[in-house]
C-alpha cells in the first residue's frame, strides 16, 4: 500500500512510537523512583524501633525519628516538583499558524482520512503535511482520535446534568469532590464554574436507579457536597463535538 494512502493514525502512531515510550518510560522511572523511596525510609524507620526497643544507642551522626521524617518529606517534594515542571513544558500551549488551524479543523471533522487526503485538503503537499501532524501530535495538540458512537443505537439511556455545590472552596475540598467524581465511569464530563454551584456534572444512566444510586454514593462518600441538583435532558436538538477552529485561526 502506498504510504501516503493509508490511515492517518497509523502513519502517526508508528512513527511516534519512540516518543510514547519515551513518555511511558519517564512516568516507570518516577514511579519506581518514588516507590524505591517509600521502602527505603519504611525500612529506615523500621531499623530505629528495633533499635529503641533493644535499647541500642543510635550511631553518631544519624538523625532522630523527626529530622529523618523532614528528610523524607524534603526528598518526596523535590520528586514531586520535578514530576510537575516536566508536566508543565509538555502542556506548554504551542503556536500555531493558519494551515495547522486548517490541518485541526479537517481532522477533528475527518479523524480517518489518509494523509494524501488530508493535504489535499489543506492545499500541502503530503511529507510536509504529514510533518506537521506529528509535530501536533508531539506537542500534545492531538491527543487522540476517537470513534463518534452513537447511544440512541445501542439502547435507552437517561442523560443527567447536575450542579453540586461545596461546603469549602480550597485547594484540598476541590480535589477531593473532583478525584471522587473522577472514579465514577458514568460521569462523562466535569466543569468548574462560577455562579450558583461550583461544579456541573454530565452523567449517563441506563436508568434512574442507577442515576439515585451513583448520588447517594457521592453524598455518602462524604466530599464536602452541601447541595446536589439534577436537570435531566428530555431531548437532543442537536451535538457537535467539533471546536469553531477556524474562527480561532491566525489572520493570514
């Protein structure tokens, strides 16, 4: 088959494979890294209170319980803050021009197009079209392409939108509703707003026992929810999972 005629994802999937492993094996390294710490300062602390109930004086030089502990947490948090900058420059935002815009707007709309396709429909030739695509890729732009299923054909689903509202606005009560909400396979969708409520959920059931169940849960999981409102869809005018692109595209 000729290259520039097959499936766009699988042109960029292999040729990215290298950078995917590089990712994987950079998020393996932090967490063995992370992981080899924890046992090291478990054994450490292990070692002393044998020690102290043997009554053995501890060696000259070594720290006590509370410096040991300020070591482990100095240590964790150098761990933590390196993870978190590598993060950060990989979400950097990326400039784009008007062909990439071009190049977004015809695979958001055309995931399964080949690479010939989609520079004939950007108006590049396919090696330069092709660069761009990966570089996208690379950079985090594109971060998959996914199959547009459609419910109705599957069977009845309920589609509920619930507004929950918090009893403390801090860091820590944030992160704690939305790591809750995030184990939950049914709420699809999440956002943080401001006005009345502090968070709206999109939640899809196969039925409202379902629906009670999953909020009972939340409110038993005891997150901070002080209010928990439900609107449920009765019908779907219409739905675009395409972003207005071109809108956002550079003057040319």
């Amino acid at each position: 088959m000729d290259p520039g005629a097959a499936p766009l994802t699988r042109l960029v999937q292999d040729d990215g494979a290298g950078d995917n492993e590089r990712s994987e094996a950079i998020d393996i390294a932090w967490f063995i890294s992370s992981q080899a710490l924890t046992r090291i300062m478990q054994g450490v602390r292990h070692l002393r209170s044998r020690s102290n109930a043997l009554s053995i004086p501890p060696p000259l030089g070594s720290v006590d319980q509370r410096g040991s502990q300020g070591f482990e947490a100095a240590i964790m948090q150098r761990v933590r803050a390196s993870r978190s900058r590598e993060r950060k420059r990989m979400e950097t935002a990326v400039s784009l021009d008007w062909l990439d815009i071009k190049l977004l707007d015809h695979i958001q709309r055309n995931g399964h197009c080949s690479n010939v396709e989609l520079s004939a429909a950007v108006g590049l030739s396919p090696s330069p079209c092709l660069a761009r695509v990966k570089r996208l890729c690379e950079a985090g732009v594109i971060r998959g392409y996914d199959a547009n299923i459609a419910l109705e054909k599957l069977g009845n689903f309920i589609t509920v939108f619930s507004e929950i509202t918090i009893s403390e606005h801090r860091r820590d009560s944030f992160r704690l509703f939305e790591e809750a909400a995030e184990t939950l396979p049914e709420i699809t969708e999440c956002y943080n707003v401001s006005g009345g409520c502090d968070y709206i959920l999109k939640i899809i059931v196969e039925s409202m026992s379902r629906f009670s169940a999953i909020r009972d849960h939340m409110l038993e999981l005891d997150v901070g929810i002080i209010k928990f409102s439900n609107r449920i869809v009765l019908r779907k005018p219409f739905e675009t999972r395409t972003v207005p692109l071109r809108h956002l595209a550079p003057k040319r």
